[in-house]
C-alpha cells in the first residue's frame, strides 16, 4: 500500500505509513457493541482509526466532519444502527440523509465523499464491522491525504503571494 | 403472617428469557426485590440464540442486550445463574425455594476476559461462553474439565477455582413468576421426519445456529459439512398439530420459517427455499405485512402439504421429501440438500425435579396461575416474543395484586 | 477551564493485556503533558478489588473534577468499574472509562507502535471529554398517581380494574354509554365461551365498587392533552359538562371497529348474506333461521386494500359455527378460508374441536374468491376448492362474511392528541419486540385492539400489562427526568437551549423524534425549549441547529471538536 | 405599459388602498439604486426594478423592528420570494404581514444567476422567461466536473483567493444566526488562513443545504469573484432528484433532511458497505 501525497508540483509515491487518520462515531446500541466484538475476537485491524461513541449517529453534525476533514483528518466513518431498528424512534435515519446530502457538496470541492463512510449494522456482526473498518481504512490508505488538499491550497496560495 | 410482612418477601423469577427479564424489570422498577434464576451461565434465553427476529428483521440479540445489561446492573435484581430451582414448598403463606447452583469455576468479578487459560487446558473445557453474554466471562465445561489446575497457575487474577461444588441455598420468596420458556425437541421418534438420519435434517433453532451471523459460518448459508446447498425445505408443523408429539400449534414457526428462507434468499439468492405448511399463520401485528413482503416476490416457494416422508436417497445425493399434490393428488418426491423442521418446541419446566407436576396440563404446559405462583411465557402457551413479554407484565401486575383475579 | 490541570488518569496494564502491545510508560509521559491532566498512575487492574480501594482514595482530591480510565471496554469490565466506584460515592458523569483493550491492545497487537499512539489519541479524547462534560440541566418528577384509561372495553376495564386494586385513581373515560366495548355486542365470547357479562361483570363491579377509585365518563369526548410521564393534563366533556384532570399516566385502550362488507358478496342486496355482528345479533335475539350455513373468511381484508391479518375473524367464526351446532345439531357449517388462524394450544384446541363438533372447512385461493349465488334468498355459494381443485356448490340458507378489525375513524385525532405514530394500516405504533405496548412518548401505553386486533383475552392481558407498565411509572415517587427511560435506567443526557442564541427557526421541533422541542415566545421572540422529561439524548436537534444554541452538556460540540482536535495533533 | 410602470401602478394603488404601510424595493439615489422603503404613494415614482436586489432579509428586519399591525409590501423577484418562504419557515418572518409584488427576471439575469426558476410564484407583470439547468452552462461544468485532483485544484485556487470578509455570507438572505457559527472558533479558526477558510467555506454551503435559494447573491457579492452558488449545485440536484424538494417553492413543505422518510420518496442512499440488515423504515 503506498501513499500518493503531493509535493513540488509532482505526485511522488513516498511511504506508506502512518499519519493517517480516521474517525469513526459509532452509536452506543449497536456499532459499538460490534466495534467491541470485533476486540473480543481480537481481529487484528489497521490502527489508523479513532472511535468516538456517540449516544446515536444523529447526534454527529455535519460540521464536525467538515471540520474533522479541513483539520487533516482523512476519513470519517459514521456507524448507526439498521436502518428501521433506532432506539430513538428513526432518528439514525434522518441523520443519515443528512450526512448522505454532504456527499456530493465534499465531490464538488474534490475532497471526495468516499473519504466520508457511512454503515448501518449491528452487534450481532461484529464480523462486518471489522470488515468494514478494514475496507474503509485501505480505501483511505490509497486516498491521497486529505492534507494535500490544505496543501495544494498553501501552495497556490504563496504562488500568489510570488505573484504580487 | 401478616399481609405487610409478606410484602417485604422477594419475588423469584424463574428463567431469564424474554419474559423472565421483563418480569423482573417491571418488578424491580416497581420496587420489589427480585431473585432472577437462570439455568444456564448467562440471561437471554432462547431469543439470545436466534440471529434475526422478525417482524423487523434486526439482530435477535440487540433488543436484548440492553435489557440484560439494565437486569444485571439493577440494584432491585439479584442474578442467579447456572441455578437451578429443585424444590418449591408452601410454608405459612410464604413459598421457600430450594436452589442447587452449579459452581462456576471462574468467578466473574475477577476473570478479566485476558483467555490465557484457554490454550492451557489439556482437554479444551474452556471456551469464551456464548456470544454477547452479558456480563462475559469464560466458562469451564465440568464435565470436560480434569480438574489437572493448569488454568488455575495461568490465571494473573486467581479467578479460578476448580475445587467449587454444587451448593444449595434456600430462599424465602413471596411469589414466583414462571418464565421457563421453550426447549428444542429431539423428533427423532417420529421417523417419517428423518430427523438424526441426516445431519442436514435439522430442526429450525440448530438452522439458525448455523446460519447465524454470530456462527461458525458468520451468516454464510452452508450446509453441515460446508458446501453450499442448492435447495432448502421448510417443513412446518412438523412434531406440532400433530396429536403423537405435541397436539398444540407452536405459534412462532410460520413466521420463523418465512424469516429463515428469506434471509437465504438474501443471503445467497440462487437457493431455492420451499415452505411445506398447512396454515400459514401470520396474524400477529404486522406479520401479515412481513408475509407480502418476502413472499410477493415469489422467491419464496410455498406448498401447502404435508410432507408424508422425508428420508436419506442412498446415492447421497440428497433429502428427499415425498408429499401429495394437493391439485392432482398425486405423490411427488422432491430432492433436497437441507431440510428444516419447524414446529416442535417444547416447553421447558425447571430442568431439576421440584415437585411441580400438578402445575402442568396435560399437554405440558403450565397452568394458569394459582397460589402465589404465576407461569408466562411460551411455557404457559406457546406464543412470540410480545406476547411473552405482554404476558410477564401481567403476570408482575399479579404479583402486586397478590392473587390470581381470574382463570385464564 | 483554561489550563487547569483538573483530571485525574489512571493506566490499566491488565495483567499485561494492555502493557504487552501499549507502551505505557510513553502514553503516561505524553499524558502527564497535557495540560489537563493532573495526575497519572497506572495500575495492574483497575478493575480488581484492590485497585478499585487505591483509585477511589486517590479519589479524594477535591481539585480533580473527572476521571479517566484507561482500561476496557465498558462492555467487558468498565461498567462493573463504574459501578464499583459509584458505590463508592464517585458519580459516573465524573468516570470516563476509555477502552485500550478490546478497541486497541487487542485489535492492534501486530503494530505495538500505532497502538501506542493510538492510545494516547484515545486517551487525550477521553480527557477532553471528560473536562467538557458538563451536567445536564435536570428536572425532578413527582407522577400524579392518577391514571387516565381511554376507552372502557375489555382492554380498557382490565387495565382500570387492575390499578383501582393497586390503590391507584382511575379515570374511565368512553365514547360509549356502557362498559364493555365490542363485547356487548356478542352473545357468548371465544374460547372461553362464556357470556360477555360473564366476562367482565368481575372486573366491572371492582371498578363501579371501588369507592370513587374510578370515575367512570361514558359517552364522553376528548378535548385536549398536555404534558408528559408523570403529569399529563387532559381535557374532555362529559354529557353537558366539562372536566380537566391531571394524570401521571396514560392508556389508550380505545379498541377497534368492524369493518362493514361495503356490497361484497352480496351483502346488502341478498337476503341471507351477514356480517358475523350482524349473526350475533340474531343469536342474543334467539332467532336463528336455516341449518345451512356457509362463513366466508377474510371479507375485505388480506387483499390489497388491507393487507393484514385481523387475527381474530377464525376463531370468531369457529365460535358462531359451533354456536349455529348448539342451535341444530344436524345443521351444516362451512367454513371458507384462506389459513384457518389458530395458534398456541388454546386456539388450536379450539379448532380441534370444532372440527370434531362437524364444522367442515374448505380452503378457498384469494384470487377464486366464493361467489355467492340465489335471487331473493341466498341459494347456495359456489367455490373452488384450492384442495381437491373442485368447483363446489354448497347449499346454503344464510352466508356470513367474516370482516376484520379496522383502525376507528378518530384514531388519527387521538394519535396527534396523545404524540402516537400510526403504522401503515392505521393502527397505533408501539415500540417492538420488548417494549410491546409502550409508545414513543413515555407514559402512554396503548393496549388492545387498538394497537392490533386481538380476542378478548388478549385484551384483558394486555390491559394489564399496561396497567403494570403505568404503574411502575407512578409508583416510583419523586424521579429525576434523566431516569424516565423505557430502556435503561438513566438517559445519556438532556438537551439544553442557550436562548439569547436561538433563531427560532424550528429545525430542532421538525426533527426531534420525542416531540421534545418546542418553540415558546421568551421576551417577544420564539425560541426553542426542551421539555427534558420527553427529551431521550438522542442529539437529533444538536446536528440541526444553525448555529449550535442547543446542545447535549454531556456531549457538547466543544467536547466533540476537542477530542477531533486531540486526534489531529500527534504525529501531525 | 413597460414593466416598471406597471409595477408602479400597483405599488400606489396599495399605498393608496392602505393594503399596506409601506413598500420596500429600489430607487435612485444619486443615480445609484438604493433599497428604499415606499410609505407615500406620491414618493413611488422613484422606484425602479432593476437592478436584481435581494431585498428579504431586509424586509425581515423592517417588520421585526416595526409595530407589528405593519404591514409592508416587498417588490421582489424569484429568489426574494423563495427566500421569504423559507425565512416565514424558519419563523423569522411572518407570511401575513407581507405582499409580495412579484416580477420575473430576463433571460440574461436567469443566466448570470443560473437561476432555473428565474420568477416568483406570482407575478404581478412582466412575462416569465424560462431558467436554466445549471449544469449546463460551462463555467459551472468546469467547477463541477473533472477528477476529484482537478476539483480540489480548482477550488483550492478559489478559496484562497478568500479574504475571509463575510460577505457572502452577510448577503445571503438565509443566514441569520447570531451569533454564527462560522465566527466560533470551534468550527473556524479565527485568524487562521488559508487552510480553515476550507472549513468556512463549506460549513457555510452545507448549512444552506437545503434552504439555499439559489439568488447568486454570495457569488455576486464576492469582492475575489469566487463562484460560490455552484457549492450548492450538486446538493440542490441531489435533494431535487431524490426528494423532489426545492428550497422556497412550497411554504408548506418541511426540508427532507428534517423529517422521516415520506412515502414514495427515494431514500438517497447508496447501500452502504454494511448492509447484511438493511432494510428501510418500519
């Protein structure tokens, strides 16, 4: 796995490694109880990621994954119950169109939505959270860091200044 | 004794399914001390052990598990588990019950879940107990293990003692609330079924098991000896409405089957699943809906007969099914790779031999209730889950009422 | 909080669990750093007696304001720490149990570096949240132990008899002049066979016996409901006169209608053709004409306009055909069905007993319907018989249609009074599987066949069962609002409005899922308030808010941008 | 009678009627238009249409302060109108105090705005043109399309021509927090740039998701020309297609994103990786 960050105009392969970061908010009732599983089990997974539990997905502001992105984390994972099984009377479900009506706003500035992943799963799959974890991890892995996005904007930015 | 002593008498609830843990929520909420008793190590019940429930489709165990974990932490609640309930006797009004409670080798307030004993044990007694117990902790098989302490050296937290016996204690309670629930029958003896002559003749709780997102094939459909069947049966009624076994309707089949097939179908859609039923029963609330829904598909094969005779083809290639043709009467074979028998669930009185016979009608279940004892659940009648728990509130609320209002 | 150094970190090796992968002495190092940390020990096992003693002494520091545990996972061993130290007089809003074992140790026991500095991201989450955590805005509910049952059929009875026993006050409150609902309309009740006064007198005599316990409101209308668990005010008129009373629970036990044939089969045009209430009706009257009787079931239902199941028309006609036995033995009773809807021991026996009094039934398809056939009188009813794939014609004197429960034509208004959602057919929702008559606004219990259609036993059961649940609710005492939970005994937190911030605009009312915001006018304005005991924590209004003037304190949007912060600096 | 005459004509008469206190829309004023409220009939032939002005949140601020029998009429054009609807939604404004005096915009403004819907729901004059879709127009398929290297080149070189004035967001007829949080340091770093204006910009356009009328106004106040309007693009297509939702064209309908799932709506998601359960709504 190689990371492609970018540097004096060129895209360089440099290491793989490290220095990624992912957020997963996982809602108390269920991913949680997967994300727990997952380490009873012991299922060795990549260690870029961070769990912030959140009492239910709906509580996640699209602004914290905004500001979570800008701030040079790569990934955010968002993991609610099913869809239809919510403690709080459907509210994972509204979140979930909220956070899905980000997706195209982070294309359009080519963050790019796959860096915000979105699941709804139980405690019973324990399995499929680690799959998902580890699926989502690699597929950031290979994302260039979302730092080059800041980057490319410090670039153009002194280019300015060069031009003035 | 007087009416307020006997108020301060705990209530003893008798299995910790479904119903056992909502009557002892309500009980303890409403201020009674409970004594929960479970046989095995760990709450849940059957319920615990299904993958999917319907009507909704979301993992059995999550409704669950929060209500375990609010049983377990209640200050009201006192857990007693691998417990076991041998002798029931009325003394001045007040009803003393004797338990036998099989030790449990490793003491949970000190196993701290690091599994260092488990590579040590010579004869692998010890597992990780089941899935999601709540609260979890290693459990030794007494009839596996050797008592040869290898685990007990292991142990960073001298949780284990090898040494425990069974101990038996009494406890004085003011009422019991029966929630014993449902057991799996061995139909072998009706041998038109086929059952225990094929390992992929299984009854639906040993399907489910196997298909579980949470079992070995982690949701996979497989058979028994892994490889990837091409076609299902469901057989209902199987052991049920059947006057040699069990002459009642086991009330949660039908829908059991249709979740089961359909989450084959979901799973590996190209399988084929046929349901043999007599009646369809999806009265309950919103089953009828869950019944469109998987069978207006029409991937979903359903046949109303009987089977007549399920049996091993010698060639081994495969189950076969004889039943009559409702339309042409005619006696047709189909070839299965697995067969599931639906129907059979037997209610589960206490394990031990209190002398409870005169609580049981005559086809098994519990009576309603009478002297301060008050059965729900599948073991008063066969039923769902809402029901159970519709029915272990009530039974709370007789508990408060101190009688049986009526005969029901 | 500043720099103040205000939390207190405790490190579990777990017996090497924890030590052998995570480098403890680097994550105490950069903890020991942080600005809010005041002091860091690390232990073997935190969650051990002898630990426990050690940390709650350490405890003791008036200075520390919060907790954090580096240890498990709450699930494995962090509630048992909790609670331990809860025992101990130390609140669990002040334990952050950070989980390095199951989400770290253990997931990451290859890579001992990146789990190392995961640990001390975790941790550092852990403190920011801990230093801002703040408590809930809280307030204390005193139940009114009264109790408001709406409807007084079977459901509604049992529910009011069984609390007026309990010593609770009951209000009874029905549209109808007398108690007893649907089952004044039925000569004898299944399975128990017994008459309807029979049934109910005992419970009714509790209730008009008990000395007021009850006020009993027949034929009344609903105006008005307010309030939430514990102290709802509801408004209603009762003849000429109108009452308001305050109740601490509610349960709507308003039952079902049965659905009219609408001309199917006949019905209305045909002499002989009946509704099952319409046959009853000839039973109380003892004039039963003709030996001949054919019962279609699901008339107008099961099909695509009512997709469900009624679930009790089977056994109400199996009832009626055995009645129809009781009246001529040598009468012939079909039944024409799609699935006869027997199940558990006591219906099933039922069944089997009607089937072995004569009762003969015939299984029809849904799309070859009976047709029934005759010009004045009913002749006969022509079927196809989906078992022996026969046309049959059977001779027939009387026809009875066999209609199903239907939501009633208020059940809307109701719903929107009481904060109740409606599934697709119309019948109040609860919540599933282990909260089975309970509803999203805590405190109202619905029961019987309002909730799904169900036999008179049920009823009853269910009555009771939400007479227990209502109980339970009132008979607690005084109760914080935080531990008003259908599903554990404390709630995460209560949202809090900071009202010189708050536009008004309402995202919250649209989104909570309890009916927990509202807008109220505070000094010329509209701004939102909570009503913290329908509030659950949920953070639905927190994601939604312009400019964040609402919050969970226990979860604030300073905790969750710090410990995203926290994320960010190391390594970067 | 041309068009602004026309509207002139109504404008007295409702002064005249007393239908209403006063009428706010433009005038000269040293030959530059000036948003001007109207209270004397003989004062309206001053008024004039053009340029577009986003003139709702100003006529917000005139009823919040003003007694509150008064009643104003606002000469306004499509996005003043869908703008009014979605500020009478959030409550910041009441719907019965206000008459709007609706008039379409031309061909030309539609395309400078890549306005679709360039009129208000009723027009008291003029003719209707037709919008436009957007994506259509180049410029916009340049900021829209590409490989996400592209886009975040080319949007990177936008933002940061950003000077962090607040412009944009000052004028936009929806914004109306205080305090806001673009000013919190939680969510942007006061005095940081370049790198938080990603997190100003994009908190500002997400918050707009679903209320954002479409008036151009932040790209045409933008003193750095940045296109701001077409952040909203893709949002605005995704709720249209999905939902069938259009910021400020129904009063009565409450933003998707707020309530639960209707029936016969799409449910906007993609099945997600971690389905085995999914099955929507109950």
């Amino acid at each position: 796995m190689t990371d492609r960050t970018e540097d004096s105009g060129n895209i360089q392969v440099v290491l793989e490694g490290a220095g990624r970061k992912i957020v997963v908010f996982a809602c108390t009732w269920c991913a949680l109880i997967g994300a727990d599983g997952a380490g009873k089990k012991r299922i060795s997974l990549p260690a870029t990621f961070r769990v912030i539990p959140v009492e239910c997905i709906s509580r996640v502001e699209a602004d914290a994954v905004i500001r979570a992105f800008t701030s040079g984390i790569d990934g955010v994972a968002v993991m609610g119950c099913h869809l239809g099984g919510c403690r709080h009377n459907g509210a994972n479900l509204r979140s979930a169109r909220k956070l899905e009506l980000l997706k195209p706003l982070l294309d359009t500035v080519g963050i790019d939505s796959r860096r915000l992943f979105t699941s709804y799963g139980t405690a019973h799959e324990y399995h499929q959270f680690a799959q998902a974890i580890e699926s989502f991890c690699s597929q950031i892995g290979e994302m260039p860091p979302v730092s080059a996005w800041s980057r490319s904007f410090v670039r153009a930015m002194s280019a300015r200044g060069e031009n003035e | 004794m007087t009416k307020d002593s006997k108020v301060q008498l705990p209530v003893l609830v008798a299995g910790g399914g479904v119903a056992g843990i909502s009557a002892a929520l309500d009980l303890a909420r409403a201020g009674k001390t409970v004594h929960l008793i479970e046989r095995k190590a760990s709450l849940g019940g059957q319920v615990a052990s299904l993958d999917k429930l319907y009507p909704t489709d979301h993992c059995a165990f999550c409704p669950l598990w929060t209500e375990i974990r609010s049983c377990v932490l209640h200050k009201n609640i006192v857990l007693h588990t691998l417990t076991e309930i041998r002798t029931v006797e009325e003394i001045d009004g007040s009803l003393e019950v004797r338990l036998a409670q099989s030790p449990r080798y490793i003491d949970a307030s000190r196993c701290i879940l690091c599994g260092r004993c488990v590579p040590k044990c010579p004869v692998s007694a010890i597992s990780s107990g089941p899935e999601h117990a709540y609260p979890q902790t290693y459990v030794i098989d007494p009839q596996a293990c050797t008592r040869c302490g290898d685990c007990v050296d292991i142990c960073p937290t001298a949780a284990i003692d090898i040494t425990g016996e069974l101990s038996q204690s009494t406890i004085l309670a003011g009422e019991i609330i029966w929630a014993t629930g449902f057991q799996d029958v061995d139909i072998s003896p009706l041998e038109d079924y086929g059952y225990g002559t094929h390992p992929n003749i299984l009854t639906s709780l040993e399907f489910e098991e196997l298909t579980a997102e949470s079992g070995v094939n982690k949701g996979a459909i497989l058979t028994r000896n892994g490889a990837k069947p091409k076609r299902i049966a469901f057989i209902q009624c199987a052991g049920a409405r059947d006057l040699r076994l069990f002459p009642y309707c086991s009330a949660v089949c039908c829908m059991h089957a249709l979740k089961q097939a359909q989450w084959v179908k979901r799973r590996s859609p190209e399988i084929e699943c046929t349901i043999f039923y007599t009646d369809l029963r999806a009265e309950g609330r919103h089953y009828y809906t869950y019944y469109l829904r998987e069978i207006g598909s029409g991937a979903i094969e359903l046949l109303r007969s009987r089977p007549g005779l399920i049996y091993t083809l010698p060639d081994g290639s495969g189950i076969a099914v004889t039943y009559e043709d409702t339309s042409t009467q005619k006696r047709l074979i189909r070839v299965y790779d697995m067969v599931v028998l639906n129907g059979a669930l037997k209610p589960s009185l206490t394990s031990g031999q209190p002398d409870l016979a005169g609580l049981t009608d005559e086809e098994g279940l519990m009576k309603g209730s009478y002297s301060r004892m008050y059965p729900c659940g599948f073991c008063r009648e066969p039923m769902d889950v809402e029901a159970s728990v519709v029915q272990a509130s009530a039974a709370s609320l007789e508990v408060f009422l101190g009688g049986s209002s009526h005969g029901k | 909080m500043g720099n103040d150094r205000s939390i207190r970190c405790f490190l579990c090796r777990c017996h090497g669990e924890i030590s052998r992968v995570i480098d403890l002495d680097e994550v105490a190092r950069a903890l020991k750093s942080h600005p809010g940390v005041r002091s860091l020990d690390v232990r073997n096992s935190l969650c051990l007696e002898e630990d426990m003693d050690v940390l709650a002494s350490r405890v003791e520091d008036p200075d520390a304001t919060g907790l954090v545990l580096g240890a498990c996972s709450l699930y494995a061993r962090g509630d048992r720490i909790r609670t331990a130290l809860e025992e101990k007089g130390i609140s669990p809003d002040t334990v952050e149990v950070v989980d390095i074992r199951e989400g770290c140790s253990w997931i990451h026991h290859g890579q001992p570096r990146e789990a190392t500095t995961k640990a001390i991201d975790l941790l550092r989450m852990g403190v920011a949240l801990q230093r801002h955590r703040e408590n809930p805005d809280e307030v204390m509910v005193d139940p009114v132990r009264e109790v408001f049952v709406l409807g007084a059929g079977p459901a509604g009875i049992s529910a009011a008899a069984s609390l007026v026993r309990l010593g609770v006050r009951v209000h009874l409150l029905d549209r109808a002049k007398s108690p007893g609902g649907l089952l004044n309309l039925v000569k004898r009740i299944a399975p128990e066979d017994v008459t309807s006064d029979e049934y109910l007198s005992q419970k009714q005599q509790t209730i008009f016996a008990s000395n007021g316990g009850v006020s009993h409101y027949p034929g009344a209308k609903l105006i008005s409901a307010h309030g939430s668990a514990g102290d709802f005010t509801i408004s209603f008129s009762s003849g000429k006169t109108e009452h308001a009373i305050r109740v601490g629970a509610v349960i709507v036990a308003t039952g079902a209608k049965i659905l009219m044939p609408d001309g199917l089969y006949r019905h209305g045009n045909l002499e002989g053709v009946l509704t099952g209430i319409e046959l009853e009706r000839r039973f109380k009257a003892g004039q039963l004409e003709g030996n001949r009787v054919v019962f279609i079931q699901c008339v107008g239902v099961r099909d695509r306009k009512r997709p469900y199941c009624s679930a009790i028309c089977c056994i109400v006609s199996l009832k009626q055909a055995c009645q129809v036995l009781d009246v001529d033995p040598q009468a012939e009773v079909f039944v024409l069905h799609r699935d006869i809807m027997c199940p558990g021991s006591v219906l099933e026996k039922y069944y089997r007993d009607a089937m072995a009094r004569g009762v003969r039934f015939l299984r029809y398809e849904q799309d070859r319907p009976p047709v029934v056939l005759g010009d004045e009188n009913v002749d006969s009813v022509e079927v196809y018989d989906a078992l022996t794939s026969e046309m049959r014609r059977i001779k027939a004197d009387l026809v009875v249609l066999s209609t199903p429960l239907a939501p009633h034509d208020d059940a809307g208004r109701i719903a929107e009074l009481f904060g109740l959602n409606r599934d697709e057919h119309g019948f109040y929702e609860v919540r599933t599987l282990m909260h089975p008559l309970e509803t999203k606004r805590e405190g109202v219990f619905v029961c019987g066949s309002a909730r799904w259609p169900v036999l008179g036993r049920s009823a009853v059961l269910q009555g009771e069962a939400a007479a227990m649940k209502a109980y339970e609710l009132i008979s607690r005492g005084t109760l914080a609002a935080s531990r008003l939970s259908t599903y554990r005994e404390r709630k995460f937190s209560l949202a809090r409005v900071d009202h010189e911030a708050c536009t008004g605009c309402g995202n919250c009312v649209a989104v909570c899922p309890y009916d927990a915001c509202s807008l109220e006018k505070k000094e010329g304005a509209l701004k939102s308030t909570v009503n913290l005991i329908r509030c659950s924590g949920c953070g639905s209004c927190v994601s939604v808010c312009p400019n964040g003037s609402i919050q969970l304190p226990g979860h604030s949007a300073m905790a969750i941008g710090e410990m995203l912060k926290a994320v960010c600096e190391q390594g970067s | 009678m041309s068009l602004r005459e026309e509207v002139l004509t109504r404008v007295k008469a409702l002064l005249k009627d007393r239908r209403v206190d006063g009428v706010l829309g433009l005038s000269l004023f040293e030959k530059e238009p000036v948003p001007c409220l109207f209270e004397d009939p003989f004062d309206v032939d001053a008024l004039v249409i053009e340029p577009k002005w986003l003139l709702a949140k100003l006529a917000m601020n005139i009823l919040k302060t003003a007694p509150q029998e008064y009643r104003l009429g606002l000469v306004c054009r499509g996005c003043d109108d869908r703008a009014v609807t979605e500020l009478a939604k959030r409550n910041q404004l009441d719907r019965n105090r206000l008459t709007l005096l609706g008039i379409p915009c031309t061909a030309e403004q539609a395309r400078k705005c890549l306005c679709s819907t360039p009129y208000p729901r009723e027009i008291v004059a003029g003719e209707r043109v037709e919008g436009m879709y957007p994506m259509n127009d180049e410029q916009a398929q340049l900021f829209l399309t590409g490989s996400m290297e592209e886009r975040m080149k080319r949007w990177a070189r936008e933002l940061n021509r950003c000077i962090k004035c607040y412009g944009c967001r000052n004028v936009c007829p929806i914004c109306v927090c205080i305090p806001c949080k673009l000013e919190d340091d939680l969510w942007v770093k006061r005095g940081h740039i370049p790198a938080d204006m990603v997190s100003y910009h994009l908190i500002r356009a997400f918050h707009l998701s679903d209320t954002c009328v479409s008036c151009a106004g932040c790209t045409d106040t933008c003193p750095v020309n940045i296109p701001l309007m077409l952040l909203q693009v893709s949002m605005r297509e995704t709720l249209k297609s999905q939902y069938a939702y259009e910021p400020g064209l129904d009063p009565e309908r409450v933003s998707p994103v707020l309530t639960e799932q209707e029936k016969g709506e799409g449910t906007l998601f993609q099945e997600p990786a971690w389905i085995d359960s999914l099955r929507g709504g109950s």
